[in-house]
C-alpha cells in the first residue's frame, strides 16, 4: 500500500492528474474501516468540481472563514494556508475533505501535513468513524461529519449535507452485494 499512496502522491503533483486520487480514497477506507463510497462522496460534496466533463474532489482547496478558494497544487495552497494563519484566521477548512483547522489542529500535526491529501482523507476518515461509532448508521455519521451540535439549526444543516453526499453517492452507488455496498 505505501507504494501505491507515493505513487498516487506522485501524481498529484500533476494539478491534472488529481482526478486519478480515487484509489486513495478505497485505501484509506480500508484502513480506517469506513465505507469508501461514502468518504468519497463526502470529498465530493466537501471540494469537488467539474473538470474536464468530470465532477472530482479538487486536493488543493481551501475554506478560510466562508470563502473557497482553490489552488494549481500543493504548493500554492499552503502558502495559502500559511498567510490565513499568519492573518490570525484559524476558520480555515483543508484540503480534499475540508478537515477544519480550528476543531482539528490537534490531530493534524502541522500545517504542510495536513495539505497532503493522503492524510487529510485519513483524518477525514477517522472523524467519520468516530461519528458512526456514536451513532450506529454512517449517513447519520455523514451529517455529523459536517455539524455535530445538537440544535434545531445544526441538525437541519447536517440532514442537508447528507443529502448532497447521497447525491454523489447515488450517482456512483456499487452493485448491490458489492464488498462496497454499504
């Protein structure tokens, strides 16, 4: 598996070739024990967009305090990252997954680590999980995912943002008996 995550890595230095980071997300699934077809919706919902006639999570995207921006590759989005936290802005959501800084920082161990999409899917995943863990059913964890608070208003933004990943995850959905299906 490590080779193929370097060579996945390898090619994501090639901003067009970030479309071929699928097989990362199976990886990483697998790893952690969550549905891939799921994380990957997720990732879809979180930075995806259309290229090339094909809608795909984009790994060099940023969120700082509501507003997108996406970058050319690595580089550039932690120069990004950089000058948000040198502005004192720490509202920041991080790469593929939208792993956010502020509630996250503690796992993320720096910020050039967590601009590496391989990790930020695996602490993306590992957030999953512990939500399924708390709840029993991964689109309830889905929702928790994006709002985990409790109020009227947060579960009303958690059961939209189920709703957008079931789109991307209906589009994709596996065969039904597929090892994927969830």
């Amino acid at each position: 598996m490590v080779t193929r995550v370097v060579v996945l890595m390898m090619m994501l230095a090639n901003p067009v070739a970030a479309q071929a980071v699928e097989p990362l997300y199976g990886d990483v699934a697998s790893y952690v024990g969550v549905p891939a077809p799921i994380l990957y919706a997720m990732s879809q919902a979180e930075s995806g967009q259309l290229r090339d006639g094909s809608f795909a999570p984009w790994p060099w995207t940023l969120n700082i305090a509501g507003k997108a921006q996406r970058y050319a590759d690595r580089e550039t989005m932690f120069e990004g990252l950089m000058a948000a936290l040198g502005d004192g802005e720490m509202l920041i959501d991080v790469g593929p997954m939208q792993v956010n800084w502020y509630w996250q920082f503690q796992v993320m161990g720096s910020p050039w680590r967590i601009t590496d999409p391989a990790i930020n899917i695996k602490v993306a995943a590992e957030i999953l999980k512990t939500h399924y863990e708390l709840s029993g059913d991964w689109w309830e964890a889905v929702g928790r995912y994006h709002r985990p608070a409790d109020g009227p208003k947060d579960k009303r933004i958690a059961e939209q943002y189920r709703q957008r990943v079931r789109h991307f995850y209906d589009q994709r959905r596996p065969q039904e008996g597929s090892a994927d299906a969830v």
